[in-house]
C-alpha cells in the first residue's frame, strides 16, 4: 500500500498505521478512507494528498 503526503503541512498518511485517533484502522489503503476523512495535522480533503514516491 502506498503512503499519501498532505501538499499543504507535509503529514504522511501511512496505510500500515491508519490513523487511529481519528477511528481509521491499521491496514487501511488511502483509497479507502472516508471521503470525509481530513488530514489529522492541518484538516485539509483528500484532494489535497498526493503519492509519496
């Protein structure tokens, strides 16, 4: 699974980790998160992440 960084505070979202404090399990693909879900850092969408190479 691949890992996503926020364009706008740098926040990696690992699958591997999910993110728990916000009820995202471990094992969770980006994909798959809620399309509600912001970033825990800054609270920016989705569409503000992009793969990290």
């Amino acid at each position: 699974m691949k890992k996503y960084e926020c364009t706008v505070c740098g926040y990696i979202y690992d699958p591997e980790k999910g993110d728990p404090d916000n009820g995202i399990a471990p094992g969770t693909a980006f994909e798959d998160l809620p399309d509600d879900w912001t970033c825990p850092e800054c609270g920016v969408g989705k569409d503000d992440f992009e793969v990290v190479e």
